[in-house]
C-alpha cells in the first residue's frame, strides 16, 4: 500500500551512501524517497515542486539494520536475570516474568525495546513475544513505526519449572496465532506481520509444530524458534525425539526459506550441511551466547557451507542491550582467536545484519540494501564523533568496528522519519521510560526472583 499521495518526497542530501552490489562501496550521491520507496539514487535530482530535503553532508546514509531474533516483551526484565545459564535462567526468571505479563506491561515492554531499538538504526525485526497478550505488542509497534514480522509464543509441551500460566493447549495456541495473523498480518501498509514462532522444541509437541509450518503457509508468513542453543537442548530433544535437532525440526516443517532458527550454537557439519541445502536461516546472537555461557556459533562455517545467515540481539535480560552494532563488532572479533584474524571480515558480518536480516524476514526484495525501488528503510550515520575519525579508511570498517548506537542521526521506515536529530519522534520518551520502570516494578513485585 502506497503513503498517502500528499506526503511529499524526500532528499537524503550530500552524505556517503553505503551501496552494495556484490561488495559494499561508497559514493557521494542523493537518496531520493517517493512514496516510501527508495525512488532514486544518484546525482542532482530535484524534479518534485514538494520536496524535503535533509542535509547528509558529514553523514554516511546506510540501509536500516536488521535484527531477525529479539523478544520484545522480555525488554522489563533487563538486569534481573543475570548470570546464569539458559535452563536456570528460564525457570528461576524468565518463565515466572513472562506469566506475570498483562496487556499493559507487555505494551510498554515493547515500547521500551522498540524505542531502543530504532534509536540505534535498527529498522527491521523478528520479534517472538510471549504466550499471551501478543494484541498488545502490535499495537506498540502500530506506534511507535518500526518494521516487524511478531509472533505469539507458541508452547503447549510444559517443560519442566515452567509456570502453569504459561501452559495452553495446542488448539487454543494455534487459535490465537490464526485469530492474530486474520487480525495484523500485513498490517500498517505491510510494515507489520505476523510469524509464528513455536518457542523450542522442548516446549512444543509436533502437531503444534507441523501446525504453526502449515500456517505459515498459508498465511505467507515466516517461522521463528530457537534451536540447538544448548548442550541441554540438544541432548534432550535427541533423547525425546530421537533425531537431532535440525533433522528433527525439518521432519516437522520447520525449515526451509520461512525458518528463522536463532543461535543454532550446537549444530555438527552433518547439520550445518542440511540448513544449507534446505534455505533455513540461521540467526546468529553473540551477545546472549556469551552471557548465557551457551556457546560460539560456528558462523564462519555455517556461512562456507552456503548457510543464510542473519543477526540479533535476542532479549534486553540475556544481552543486556538491543544494540546491532554491538553485536556486528562482537560477531566478527569471536570468531578470531579460533579460526585468524581474517574470519568474519567487517564486510561480511554487514550483510547479516542487512541482507541477511531481509531474507529472515522474506523481505530481501523489499529491504535490506539502498537500490530503487526497495522501501526506504534508512540509517543516517553522524561521523563526526571522535571515534569514527580518521574517516579516510573503508566505512564498513567504521560502521562493524567503531561505531555505535548513540552515532545514528536519522531513522527512516517506509520513508517516514521515525528519529531525527537522535530524537525519537512517533512518542514520549519520557513517558516510555515513565511506564516501563513502574511495569516492571509491578512485574519484580508479582514474579519475585527465586
Ligand atoms: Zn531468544
């Protein structure tokens, strides 16, 4: 659906815009927006009598960033699970939490992680929210402007220490993720849809997850789940299914270009060879790997065996930030010490939190890069802090390697500015910040830590 015809066209002016075709490369040219698309890029067009025009100069203009694993709805509980593994971390915090979620408190957490999120340039995500009150999150999205592809949390298996309010039947599960997407797939001109995301094989049975393939289907949306994040996991979906777990989740529907399988930290190369051969995505979470001591993702050899491989920050409680230039610095320096220097070059890990991110979300003709055409989904990079200068070297160097949230500038989705001037304009900070420290107070007080 087009912006409304009087919104008039918008020039990006004089700034280094960050191009790729094959390689990324640089040049001095003027992005110009028509009705949320990216309608030229090149030299001194100024054909609309309506046109705005924002100043670049000292800016590098980049494609918006693309994080294909976040759980927005977990963005309350950063700093109150920390230090421990997945299992605990799960049972003793994030379970209890999640069951205390109202409408309200899950509006505000996305809100937060949201605000977060398109304060530094990340445009685009997969979200999985939790078992309830997913209505609530689409309508902070609706808000707020960011592009999403979210997903209720599907589990109708009760994993042992999760909370009975967590516990759904598989009908009433499916129930709802069909009564969402008949209520917000493609929604807000197809800024927002819906994916269906089963929460990990320990907590679904597989009806539920051939069930939540056949509605991705049907709906044209993608799958979202977590696997092979743990030894833990591993063993036990081996023990419970008897297959692995890559084998196990395709004999279930989840594979395949719709599947976006975050961490994927505990795959051998017998798997690594069926996600490539199957289109699967991989999404890759160096932060929350790290902190919940699960593992290094082979990425080097995931993306060698032809693997689609995206980026994210997974939750504000295992991270404890949603930050994609983090996560770009920290996904290239892993992999050094085991495999050189040279393992994941700056370049590469770009493209994961920009193509990459756009194939997770089945939109890599729509976003992902700056070419005509493609919906105007834009970064505005300042370069004039200390740490981006010297500014004569390779820009994908500067943006993987030194840049960081505070340097965005201007955000732009579906060429609407959503922050300029690092100021977020489609709400309240003050009130965001307001409502999300007394939701989450009310969550501590009902889900104490144990
Ligand atoms: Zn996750």
């Amino acid at each position: 659906m087009p912006a409304p015809p009087d919104t008039p066209d918008l020039l990006l002016a004089g700034g280094d815009v960050l191009l790729h075709d094959g390689e990324w490369r640089v040049e001095r040219v003027d992005v110009m927006v028509r009705e949320g698309r990216i309608a030229t890029v090149g030299k001194g067009e100024r054909p609309s009598t309506r046109l705005q025009v924002r100043d670049c100069s000292g800016c590098l203009v980049m494609p918006g960033l693309i994080q294909a694993h976040v759980h927005l709805c977990q963005t309350l509980f950063r700093g109150l699970a920390d230090d421990l593994r997945l299992e605990d971390w799960l049972v003793r915090r994030i379970w209890p939490l999640e069951a205390a979620h109202t409408q309200e408190t899950v509006y505000w957490s996305a809100m937060l992680g949201a605000a977060e999120l398109l304060l530094g340039g990340t445009t685009a995500i997969l979200d999985m929210e939790t078992v309830r009150h997913t209505g609530a999150a689409f309508q902070a999205l609706e808000r707020i402007g960011i592009r999403a592809a979210v997903g209720k949390c599907l589990m109708d298996a009760h994993p042992e220490g999760a909370p009975l309010e967590l516990a759904e039947s598989t009908e009433n599960a499916l129930a709802e993720a069909e009564a969402l997407a008949q209520l917000w797939h493609n929604r807000a001109g197809g800024r927002l849809q819906v994916c269906f995301a089963p929460r990990f094989v320990p907590s679904c049975s597989g009806p539920l997850l051939r069930a939540a393939s056949e509605l991705a289907e049907r709906f044209n949306a993608q799958l979202h789940t977590h696997a092979a994040e743990t030894i833990v996991e591993r063993e036990t979906v081996l023990r419970t299914t008897g297959l692995e777990e890559i084998a196990y989740l395709d004999s279930v529907g989840i594979s395949g270009p719709r599947a976006a399988l975050a961490h994927c930290v505990w795959v051998d190369a017998h798997e690594t060879a069926r996600l490539a051969r199957q289109g699967t995505t991989v999404v890759h979470c160096p932060s929350s790997n790290l902190k919940l001591a699960s593992g290094v993702a082979k990425i080097p050899e995931l993306l060698a065996a032809g693997c689609r491989v995206a980026i994210g920050a997974d939750a504000a409680p295992c991270n404890n930030r949603l930050d994609v230039f983090a996560e770009m610095r920290l996904a290239a320096l892993i992999q050094k010490p085991r495999l050189g220097a040279d393992a994941l070059p700056a370049g590469r890990v770009l493209e994961l939190a920009t193509l990459g991110g756009a194939r997770a979300l089945g939109l890599e003709a729509e976003i992902g890069s700056i070419a005509s055409g493609k919906r105007a989904d834009l970064v505005v990079l300042d370069l004039r802090e200390p740490h981006l200068h010297p500014a004569i070297g390779d820009p994908v160097s500067l943006v993987v390697y030194a840049a960081c949230a505070s340097d965005v500038r201007d955000v732009f989705v579906d060429g609407k500015p959503v922050v300029l001037g690092h100021e977020l304009l489609t709400a309240s900070m003050e009130e965001i910040v307001r409502e999300a420290d007394r939701c989450a107070a009310e969550l501590f007080r009902i889900a104490q830590p144990a």
